[in-house]
C-alpha cells in the first residue's frame, strides 16, 4: 500500500471507454442534433456546468478550490520563445481560453470572448540555490501561483510558470481554471502544444486542423437543446431513478465532520495483477458487464457493508462530449452522472452485478442532463459540508498522456506537483496498466487518517476476492475481516479469569458480617448501621416475609426512598430467598401499580406515608408501623434459601409498546459484576484471577442513586460485599450543591458512582484546587450517558482522583465496559474532536461484539449493533418470554444480548457509543423508549396521530420534544375539548414518570411524511424558543417576579415566560433547577431546597416562597399535605440524584 497523488481535481471528469463501447454494443447513441456554429452578434451563454461554476466564484471570489495546476519536467535544450509562442497560440485557436464571465443587461449569464492575446507568462531562475533546495523553491513558488485566485470577470483563465532548475532542466507549470478545463482538454492541450512547441521551434507552420466549433457554439447548442421537452424527459429519468433515495451516506468517518468541508486529501493505492485481472473480467463477461462495472459493484458493496445503508449512490464523471464534433475542443465539457446500488433483499454479488450494469447503461443513455439541474430538482439546497446527492465517486483514468512525452528533442517528464485536493469523501480511480490493474483511493483527510483509507482498499480487496470466488454469495456473507483483524477481536475477547466460587449476595454479605460485624455498614444521615447491626434487622425482615410466604425467587416488591431502611429491605428480601422489585414512590400511582402487577408481587415492603400511593389491595409490610411486630423476629440468619442461579432483583426500564420490562437478575450477575468491577478498581492485573475485594476493605463509597436502578449498585455492592461503608446520600445533599459540599467534605468518600450531568451540577462549575475537596479520594465514576470530554477535563483538574467512564445496559446487570479517562486519553480524544469519550473494554468474564445486521462481526472502525455476552447476561424479562427470545439471542457459542445500541471498536479495542439502532434514547441518565410516550399520546381520545424525537438544544442538552396532530372529522372532540399542550402534558403526566414527559408539545395539522409515507423527522419543525406552550401568559405583576423571570428565561433559554408557566412543561428538569436555585441564592441572598421549586413550580408560587424566605431567618418551605407530597414525589422523580434509577438503564 502507497501513498499517491493521482490526479489533480480535474481527472474526476475522465471518461470511461470501456462503458462507452458496450453501451455502442448495446445500441444505445446519443439522439443529439448536429451542433453548428452559434449567433456572434451576441454572446454566447454560459453552459450549465460553467454557469454553476460561475455562481460559485461570485459566492467566494477569493477561492482556489477550482484551480487546476499540471506540471511537468523538461530535460534537454528548451526553446522558451517557442513554447511561449505556443501557448499564445493555444489562446488563439480556443477562445474559451481567452473568456472571461459576465451577466447580460438581460440579466443571463454570459461568456465575453477577449481578442487574442498572449499568455499570462512567468519565467523564474532558480540555479543561483544549491542543487538540493532548487525543486523546494520551485514547488513553493509553483504553489503561490496555484494559491492565487482567478477574477473570472477580468482573467484570462489561464497562467503559464517557467522554472529554469538547470542549464538543460526545465519545470513547467500552467494552471487554469475549471471553468474551461475538463480531463479531456488535458490531452487535447498537451497533443497541440507538442505540434506548435516543434512547428515553431523548427521555423514551420504547424499542422493543426482548423476547429469546426468554438466552446461558446457548444454552450448555445446545449441552452437551445436542453429545454423543454427534451429536459424534461431526461430529467424524467433521474426523477425516477433517484425516487426515495437517500442522499446523505453515513460514512463512519475518524474525525467529526466540520460545518464546512475542506479540499485536502489523502491517496493510498493497491494494485492487482495480470491474472486476478483476467477472473475480473471473465466475472464481468459472466453477466455482460464490463471490468469498471464490476470494480464498481465491489465498491457499493464496500460502502453498503461500512455505512449500513441499503442504498448507495456514487457519482461517476463523464466526458459530456457525446458529438464527435467536441472530440478536439478544450473546455468544460465534463457531466457527472449518478449511478444507485440497491442492496434491499440481499443480493448475490451476480444480482448486484447485473443491477449495475442496468443502471450504468441507464446512466449513461442520460447523461446529458446537467448535474445541477438534477441536484436542484431533486434536493435542492445544500448544507456546506456534503456534496449534494452523492458523496462518493468512482472514476476511471484513462493513463498516462501518450502524446506529451516529448516536445521535439525535449524529453517531457512528471514532475509532481499534482494536487492531491478532493471535492468528495472517498473517490475511487481505476487505471488498467499494463500487466495488471491499479486500484487509488482518495479521501478527504480531514475526516480519514490513511490507514482507514488503507483499510478500506483492503475491504475492497476482499470483495472482489469473494466474488471470483463465488458470484453467487449474499453480499451479506462476504467477510470483511482480515485475519489479522480477526485475530485482534479475538484477543480483545480473552477476558476468562477466575473470579472466585459460585456464591450467593447474601452469603458474601454474611461473610463480612463475621469479619468485621463493628464496622459501619451504612451511613444515612445520622443513622449508622454496623454490619451486625444491619445484618440483624435485614434477618428480622427476611424472617417476617418467610411467615408471609416469601419463597425462592418470589418477586416482592420495595418501595422506599433512599435510605438505610432500604438498604436493610434490600438485604432482607434477599435473605428470605425473594427477589426485589424497586417500585419508585416517585412514580405516578398507575405505574406504581402496573409494576406491582405486572411483577406479581405478593408483598411490598414500605412505609406508611408511601403506601398510600399504592393499590389498595396491595398486601405490604411497613418498616415504621410495624416496626414493634419486625423486632420479635430473630435476628440470627437464615439457611440459605437462594442459590447462585436465584433471581436477586427486577428492574423495570421502559417499553416500546407501553407497558415497561421488567429485567430479570441472578444472584450469580450480581456477584459477578461485584467481583469484576472490583478488579478494575483495584487494579488487579488482567491476567490475575480473582477478585479485588480485599484491596477495596474499609473504602467508603457513596449511593447517590435509588434502588430503583442498578446504576448506584456499582457503590453499594462492592461496598457491602468487601467490608466498606456505603453512605447513603439523601435527596438534599444530591441535589444541593452547598449541602453536597458539606457533606463530603465531613465525610469523604473513596469512590462515587454518578451521572455525568449530575456531577456537573453538583460541583458548580468549580475547577482545579477548590474542586479537589470535593471529590472522592480514589475514584469518580460516570454512568448513565455519554461523558463529554469537557467534564472529563474538569474532574481530572482537580488532581486528586481517577475517573471511570463505565457503561452497560441494565439486562447485562450494572455495567459491561470500563474506560478509565487520564489527561493523555482526553488529549488524544479532542485532538480527533470526539464528542463523547469512550466507554472501553469488557470486564473480565464478559464479551463484546460489534456485528452488522446479519450478526457478521464487524473489523474495527465500522458501526454496528453491540452484542454482550459473558457472565452479567440477565435471565432476560420476567414473564415476557417473546420478547426475551427477540433482545437473548445465541451467538458465537453463547447467549448474548442485543443492546440495540450502535456502536464501533477503535483500532485499540476500546468501544465507542455512537447512537441507538431505535427509538430508544438515553435523557439525562434516564432510558426512555420514545415509542412508549407515542402510545400515550395516542390514547387521548383528541389526539389522531402524534411523533415523539429527541432534541438537542443550543447547550447540547437532550429534550423530548412531541408532536400531535388533533382528531378531526366525526370523531373530532368538541372544540372546547380540542387538546392544547398544556392538556397533554397533564394526560401524560397521570400515566408516565415524569422524567418521560416531553419538554414541549407542538399542534401539528398533519406529520409530514417522506415519499415512502414514513415520518419525515427532518421536516418537523423545531421547539420554538419564545413563549411557552401553555396558552395562558400572564405578565410578572411584582419586582420578585421580574427579577425570577428574568432567571428562568436565562436559563431555560425562553424568550418570554409568564408567571404562571409550569417549570415542567417549559422543559425543566432537576439539573435545570439547580442552576435556577444558585442564580436565586446569588440574586436574593437566601437558599432554597431544590424541593421548593417542584412544590411551587410557577414563577408566581416561587416568588411567594421567595418572599417569606427574606423575612425569615431560615428560607422557608411548603407544608406537606396530600397535595404537596404528590408535588414532593414530582421532584424527587426527576431529581438528579436519580437519573436512570427508576426504571433501570444502562450504566
């Protein structure tokens, strides 16, 4: 593999004649009249090409991205007054080359003929500088001239440089504008300056035929030819052609793609011999097609195989010079002409082959419809970093000139001066060679590193392997991996250690207990719990829930706040052998009981306020009620009732269709994950077997998460299981920044598990040395989302912990990979411009797989979905065995999941998150399916139809935004009952977390679909950022009011909020809260529990509250009556402290 520079830009214009014959073969010429010499009383009209050009240059007179340099080397005795002369003579005998550009008092864009004249002329000495540092200046100097803009209005469009390197060694350089240059008119300029160059030279006139046509009669023949009927039917064509296909291909690219796209590319080139060539084309024989048809067949499949996409499009130039009557002519003759792959049903390679020869012999009969026209009819605008319709080119080189290879005496050489520039993502050139082919691939260096564009060559070598192999094989089943690759995965997957025997939670707890009963357990407030003390109340609840008949993996249901009441819950349900099921009292009453029936628990365990929220049939044990009853049990432990292979825990995450799953977790994945993550924390070498508890004994570790999700279990079972303390952080500390600071500062922590987002909260936008106290001492923790390199920098600054990203879905239980983030890895990442960082390799008993949508493995660098298998598979979805036999699937000889997330190894084995394959998405640490809110929606009965996407805001931060369309017709609801944002928002609210809830809600008259009657997201319209959805804008009425206004809109990003605008519904969420509670406190001196702004979520309630707490010593807060508790469980439900905690996710 070698670096190339092919080509300058204008050899994407060679044409094809291997095509051109066949399509002769197959009868197929083109319908063209004669052209004959234009009117000259006027000026001639731009072609379309030129015009495009044209509106390019006035769009940015500065540019040089259509500059076409050619160089070449002369050795021997140059005649420079001839080769001058012959120059001059070129501009005389093609006027295009004496043309400058204008638009007509008719307004039309037009082409001005300039009288003849002499060449634009420079001559350079440069044998004054040593031998060495000669062809540098020449190349530096050469470049400058190359950098230099043409004014198109006034420039002749060509310039001729003349480097003298030696007294019989020459360097010649002309560079042109593409506005009258194509690949052609390269060798019909190079053929009549070699006749001119000897002719003048030996004293003769040269024989040169007079042209039948100027390029300004071609421009009117094809203004007056493409018109009318005659466009309409070629364009008909490409209407149909192109008909519902996408224009956008999703390369998996190394770098982020820029705003706007630059020219610079990289070249490498693979080359095939004599023999491989001949099966090629025996190949291509086998379906009628040619050599290019079936190089170009393998390259769709390339790109169909990296992208994903069942639909490919390559642009493919071509000579545009389908009279014979051009053939001599220098000008922008070239068109482009788009040829489709269609991959649908998964075709053999043979199918595929014969696909493409219809479509390039369909191609090329239509032709002569000008590129532009084809964009504008079909796509229209463009954004600036993609090539409109396609971006990808396949193209073949006609070789080297055969006629510039001497002028008389003088020897004419390469130089190399050849831009290496490209206008496309990857460009493809093919050049059959004497004994043998060569096959260089161009790519846009600003998104590819060169061995990416080797990789690819390599893929490309593959295919066409296989398919000489077998030209029957499914496109799907040609490997993509080579050995060396293979070998790679494999070693990324030797994660087999020994981590201890087979145990039970319980019986790793009870271990502890023995060996450190006086040690704090739990921490919660002023609670301390020592283990025996813990293990004694955990023995008394599990021996109550035996009497209540709890047994083995009998769902019971927990339904507590975070505290250490539930850490005893927890423990005790697992000791009577059942399994827990969290039940969020934040949860709206209707979720709470659809978890409790859908996990058929026989029992909750709560307390007596929170039970209120439940069924009223619902049997429940109460930890403060019944605490007298819970203290005659015994404490002593009971036999062991559950075996590795029991359940420990249900989670549920939300559902697609509506009704949320519950994830199934053995006692054998907790102990697992417990065991695994443990050695990462204590750096227990890879090839070490064990665990990494005993370096972990005494750690205090901080639970800043429910039970409702496994994302705090990272905290609390490596601590309860290796002898450390777990601090069990309430609501005000998680949620406070100030009371946060306090607490860790009087009690520091070893390690915590936390949301990126949540983390950034809390610390306030702290940096360096007064961020280091408030950091654990050993380790941070992120989960839940994506980490972004910006807050990754931020905790590094403080210099006094490591940082984990760590991730996983919860039917892997906890997490699968681990990335630890050190200031060289967040270099290397923003140096690429990565958004996200890397969420790493497997632990140890666990498995990763990145595979296409036929389950093939993946090479490195290529998206796909991600599979995990190992030892954290859950037992899959409590009593849906349907839809555990669709996501736990069988896969290279064990069970895996199927994450449904997309991902891509990178060349170190790390794994990089990229998006989901669905509609599932990941909102502040939450995992919502967004499917699930659609239902919601369309059980109103006002509501036909309804759409629900996610959205990025200007900040970054991700929003639920949904789209309703009203009932109409005999089943409209009366006009008073027409639903309106804020009606919807209230029916979502009685049945969805109400972390689920969108952020705003927008009246659409109808979705707007694409041509295959799918929804067409890219046409809904954005969330506006002025007033808000609710209908009912009331003006501030005090300086309170103004004052907490003015906050909201700041940081809510609203451009009008009235007082009584719901914080919710105008997208507000705990993260959100905090920054308006730390602009409040800064504004009005006093401090607010995040708590207040739920209970009084209007800017009216708040100003209130706001008020009193100025009076008072102490900022003052709601009293909790029935109505302000349910206020109260709205804002622990989206309170940071919790994200992806109700209902499950990944980690």
């Amino acid at each position: 593999m070698t670096e190339s520079h092919v080509s300058s830009a204008d050899d994407d214009m060679d044409d094809f004649d291997a095509l051109a014959a066949l399509l002769a073969a197959e009868g197929i010429e083109s319908t063209s009249d004669v052209i004959k010499p234009r009117d000259r009383s006027r000026p001639a009209p731009m072609s379309f090409a030129q015009e495009l050009l044209w509106l390019i240059h006035r769009g940015d007179p500065a540019g040089t991205s259509y500059n076409v340099a050619r160089s070449r080397r002369l050795v021997g005795d140059v005649d420079t007054a001839a080769l001058r002369r012959a120059f001059d003579a070129l501009l005389e005998r093609h006027e295009v080359l004496r043309t400058t550009y204008a638009v007509s008092d008719q307004q039309q864009p037009v082409q001005i003929v300039r009288a003849p004249q002499a060449v634009e002329w420079r001559e350079h000495d440069v044998r004054h500088l040593p031998q060495e540092a000669r062809e540098g200046e020449v190349a530096r100097l050469a470049r400058e001239a190359t950098d230099r803009p043409f004014d198109l209005t006034v420039d002749v469009p060509l310039r001729v440089e003349l480097f003298r390197t030696g007294d019989a060694d020459y360097v010649l350089v002309f560079e042109s504008h593409h506005i009258c240059f194509d690949g052609w008119s390269r060798d019909v300029m190079f053929r009549e300056l070699r006749v001119l160059y000897e002719a003048f030279s030996n004293g003769v006139t040269p024989d040169l035929a007079p042209l039948p046509l100027q390029f300004g009669d071609y421009a009117a023949w094809q203004r007056e030819e493409l018109q009318g009927e005659r466009l309409e039917h070629v364009l008909a064509y490409w209407r149909a052609e192109l008909d519902s296909a996408s224009f956008v291909l999703e390369l998996p690219t190394d770098f982020p793609r820029p705003s706007k796209s630059g020219s610079e590319g990289v070249t490498r080139t693979m080359q095939f011999d004599a023999p491989f060539v001949t099966a090629l084309k025996q190949l291509g024989q086998s379906a009628d097609a040619t050599l290019y048809m079936v190089l170009l067949a393998a390259y769709q499949t390339v790109l169909h195989r990296v992208s994903g996409q069942p639909d490919i499009l390559v642009g493919s130039p071509v000579a545009g010079r389908s009279q014979s009557q051009t053939e001599a002519l220098i000008g922008y003759f070239a068109n482009t002409i788009v040829q489709r792959g269609r991959f649908a049903g998964n075709p053999t390679f043979r199918e595929l082959l014969t696909q493409v020869r219809t479509s390039a012999l369909g191609a090329f009969d239509n032709q002569d419809a000008p590129f532009e026209k084809i964009v504008l009819e079909l796509q229209g605008a463009q954004q600036v970093s993609r090539s409109p319709v396609f971006q990808v080119v396949f193209t073949q080189l006609n070789g080297a000139s055969e006629t510039f290879s001497s002028l008389g005496s003088v020897q004419v050489r390469p130089f190399g001066l050849e831009s290496n520039e490209t206008k496309f993502d990857l460009t493809l050139f093919m050049s059959e060679r004497e004994g043998g082919l060569e096959l260089a691939l161009r790519a846009r260096a600003e998104l590819f590193r060169p061995r990416s564009v080797e990789r690819m060559l390599d893929r490309m070598k593959l295919v066409l392997e296989a398919a000489v192999a077998n030209a029957d094989i499914r496109v799907s089943d040609i490997p993509l991996l080579t050995e060396t690759e293979r070998q790679k995965l494999t070693g990324w997957n030797s994660t087999s250690r020994n981590e201890g025997a087979p145990a039970t939670l319980t019986a790793l707890f009870e271990a502890q207990v023995l060996r450190v009963p006086e040690r704090t357990a739990v921490r919660a407030n002023a609670e301390l719990l020592t283990y025996a003390a813990l293990n004694a109340r955990a023995n008394q609840l599990a021996h109550m829930l035996r009497a209540r008949g709890v047994t083995d993996n009998q769902p019971v249901g927990l339904a507590l706040d975070r505290s250490a009441d539930a850490v005893v819950a927890l423990l005790g349900i697992l000791k009577a052998g059942g399994c827990y099921v969290p039940i969020p009292p934040e949860l709206p009453a209707a979720r709470q009981a659809q978890q409790v029936r859908e996990s058929g628990a026989r029992v909750v365990v709560t307390n007596t306020a929170l039970a209120a929220a439940l069924p009223a049939n619902t049997a429940t044990v109460l930890l403060d009620a019944g605490a007298t009853e819970l203290s005659a049990f015994p404490t002593d432990n009971l036999p062991g009732a559950a075996t590795p292979q029991s359940l420990a825990y249900v989670l549920y995450t939300s559902g697609s269709t509506g009704t949320p799953k519950g994830v199934a977790v053995t006692h054998a994945n907790a102990v697992h994950y417990a065991r695994a993550v443990s050695r990462v924390l204590a750096d227990v070498p890879a090839t070490t077997d064990g665990d990494g508890f005993a370096a972990l004994d005494g750690w205090h570790f901080g639970l800043a998460s429910t039970l409702g999700a496994d994302l705090g279990n990272t905290s609390l079972l490596p601590s309860l299981l290796a002898g450390g303390t777990l601090h069990v952080l309430d609501t005000a500390v998680t949620t406070e920044p100030a009371r946060y600071a306090e607490y860790v500062r009087g009690n520091p922590l070893d390690l915590l598990k936390i949301t990126p987002n949540h983390v950034q909260a809390l610390l306030g936008g702290k940096h360096g040395a007064e961020l280091a106290p408030l950091l654990p001492a050993r380790w941070i923790v992120t989960g839940g989302e994506a980490l972004r390199p910006a807050v990754a920098r931020m905790l590094l600054s403080a210099g006094t912990c490591r940082v984990l990203n760590h991730y996983g879905p919860t039917e892997t239980t906890v997490g699968v990979c681990t990335f630890e983030v050190t200031t060289d890895s967040l270099t290397a990442v923003t140096t690429e411009g990565a958004q996200t960082m890397p969420v790493g390799r497997p632990l140890a008993n666990t498995h990763a797989y990145v595979v296409d949508n036929f389950l093939n493995e993946l090479p490195p660098g290529i998206p796909g979905e991600l599979l995990i298998g190992g030892a954290g598979v859950a037992e899959g979805y409590l009593n849906r065995p349907e839809l555990t036999a669709e996501r736990f699937i069988q896969f290279a000889d064990e069970r895996v999941y199927r994450t449904g997330d997309r991902v891509r190894r990178l060349s170190d084995g790390a794994i990089e998150f990229l998006s989901r394959t669905d509609d599932q998405v990941k909102v502040r640490g939450y995992r919502v399916e967004l499917g699930e809110i659609e239902e919601a929606l369309r059980l109103h009965a006002g509501v036909q139809s309804a759409a629900v996407v996610l959205h990025a805001d200007d900040a970054g931060d991700a929003q639920i935004v949904a789209y309703a369309v009203p009932r109409t017709g005999s089943y409209a609801v009366s006009h008073t009952d027409r639903p309106t944002p804020h009606s919807l928002h209230e029916w979502l609210g009685v049945s969805l977390p109400k972390y689920m809830l969108p952020s705003a809600i927008i009246m659409l008259d109808a979705r707007p679909l694409t041509p295959n009657g799918k929804l067409d997201k890219r046409a809904l319209p954005e969330p506006d950022g002025g007033a808000s959805q609710t209908d009912r804008y009331v003006a501030p009425r005090s300086e309170t009011e103004q004052e907490l206004v003015a906050i909201w809109v700041e940081v809510l990003k609203k451009e009008r909020i009235g007082v009584q605008d719901d914080f919710l519904e105008l997208g507000g969420h705990s993260l959100i809260a905090i920054r308006v509670l730390g602009k409040i406190s800064k504004q009005f001196g006093i401090r607010l529990a995040l708590r207040s702004l739920f209970d009084a979520p209007t800017v009216a309630q708040l100003a209130e509250l706001v008020d009193a707490a100025r009076k008072t010593a102490a900022p003052a807060a709601p009293a909790i009556g029935v109505a302000s508790r349910n206020a109260y469980r709205l804002g622990k439900s989206i309170s940071v402290g919790t994200p992806d905690e109700q209902n499950g996710g990944k980690t």
